[in-house]
C-alpha cells in the first residue's frame, strides 16, 4: 500500500546559486516526527546536509535520483516536481 504522493523538486533560484533539492506535499496523515525521521535518513543516505522546514525537506545538492530510488522502497509515490 502506498503511503502517498510526495514531490521532488530541484531548486536553485533564491539561494546564492547552489542547488537544493526539495521533498513537498507529504500526506497529512503522516506525522512530522516521522518527517524528521525521514530527513535525518535521507540526510545520511545521500551523504548531504539538510534540514526540515515545516512539512518539507531540504536536502542540499541535487540528490533527487537517490532520494526517489529511496522513497519508493519505503511505500512512498514520488514525482519529479518542476523543469
């Protein structure tokens, strides 16, 4: 079963020319301590910085291959958001 739709997104405008990639529109029924959990993950998984603004993560550098491969082993749907 899957436990939802979650965007990929990579950003660069507003942010001094570096890269970020950014996870949006988690399902509401999961809960931020689980974000948290998930972000700290990722974090180690891509070998990056990152943190958890609010319901999105920012993961810095542009990691969104490793970080969809990832989420669809943990049941989540992830699209690739934007150009």
């Amino acid at each position: 079963r899957s436990r939802g739709r979650v965007e990929v997104r990579r950003e660069k405008a507003g942010r001094g020319g570096k890269t970020v990639t950014t996870l949006r529109e988690f399902p509401s029924h999961v809960p931020v301590k689980d974000l948290e959990i998930l972000a700290f993950n990722l974090k180690k998984i891509c070998a990056c910085g990152g943190t958890l603004k609010g319901r999105a993560i920012e993961l810095q550098g542009e990691v969104c291959d490793r970080v969809i491969g990832e989420l669809k082993k943990l049941g989540y749907q992830p699209v690739r958001a934007g150009g």
